[in-house]
C-alpha cells in the first residue's frame, strides 16, 4: 500500500513540478523581453561610439606618388618598391600629433574585405598650428596581385592636443597592379 502512495505522490509532484514550470516558462518570457530590450540599448551605445572617424576641418592633406611613373594610368608595378609622399597642413589653432600612416588593397566592389595589409608607419610626430610637414609611406603590391583592379586606400591618423582621434584616407581609388616586362626575355 505504501508503494502506491509513494507512486501517488510523484505523480502529484511531477504534475506541481509542471505547474511550476509553465509559471517559469511565463517569468522568463517577460525576462526575456526585459533582456532583449537591454540588448538593444547596449547595441545603440556601441553604434553610437563606433562612429567612424574623419579628418579634422582644420588639417589639409595632399599626397605624391613619387615612385617614377607610377600613378600613370593608376597603376601601380608588382614586386616593386611604391613610396608615396603625404604632406600634412595645420591650419587650426591647435598641436595635431601625426600618429602612424597605413594602407592596403581592397577588394573593388566590398571595400570592407581586405586583400592585403601594408605596414603600418608609426611617425608620432608633432605638427605645430599654420605649419606644414610631410610623411614618406612605401609599399610593395604582391606579385599574385599583377593583372587585377584592387581599391587602394591610404589613411593618416592622428589626433589633436585634446585627444580627439581623426583619420583621413589620403588615397582612396581603385588601381591596377600590373607586372612589369623587364630583362631579358628566354624564348627566342
């Protein structure tokens, strides 16, 4: 007789158990949407800080492929050493601080998919305000490369003497890397 009691017991435990659960389930229906919802403001605070960043109103940049012929036609030679010259004008009333220059080859129609990184050139050097300064930048393109239109960016960042971070794609277009026919050639 105590086994069939025992057996009425779990049964009732197993249905409260039940109960329990669906009331469970409820409470974490609404947690869930408390949770979701806090989710959501967390991702608006990281939209929010992860603006991108710009150059500042007060800087001027040009820059200067001065490898020989090398910009003629956008292209740029495989294998071969490629510097470009980055001039840097402060016309605000404030020290900027050039940190570091980079670049590299994007695919043409996604410019978010990088092909190839080039080293990035930390300079950390001072521009006073109503001064002028200039940066070397160099590469090589791979030679795998040769043949193909690649979006080519170069950017510049630095930041002022408040600490605001500023970046600016001194080179942004779509090149063609091409081999060069140089030596000698074998078949005769």
């Amino acid at each position: 007789a105590e086994t069939d009691e025992e057996a009425e017991v779990e049964t009732e435990t197993d249905e409260d158990a039940g109960g329990t659960d669906t009331e469970t389930d409820e409470d974490a229906g609404g947690t869930d949407t408390e949770t979701a919802a806090a989710e959501t403001d967390e991702e608006e605070e990281e939209e929010e800080e992860e603006e991108p960043l710009k150059a500042s109103p007060d800087a001027d940049t040009t820059v200067l492929f001065t490898t020989t012929n090398t910009m003629l036609d956008q292209q740029i030679p495989a294998t071969k050493l490629v510097r470009v010259l980055v001039g840097f004008t402060n016309k605000g009333d404030k020290d900027f601080v050039v940190e570091s220059m980079e670049g590299a080859f994007r695919y043409p129609q996604d410019y978010s998919f990088y092909i190839q990184n080039f080293t990035t050139f930390t300079f950390n050097t001072v521009v006073q305000p109503n001064t002028q300064a200039s940066f070397e930048y160099m590469f090589t393109a791979a030679e795998p490369f040769a043949g193909r239109p690649f979006g080519l960016t170069i950017a510049l960042n630095y930041k002022d003497t408040d600490g605001n971070p500023f970046l600016d794609a001194v080179f942004n277009d779509t090149i063609s890397v091409v081999e060069l026919d140089e030596g000698l050639d074998g078949e005769m």
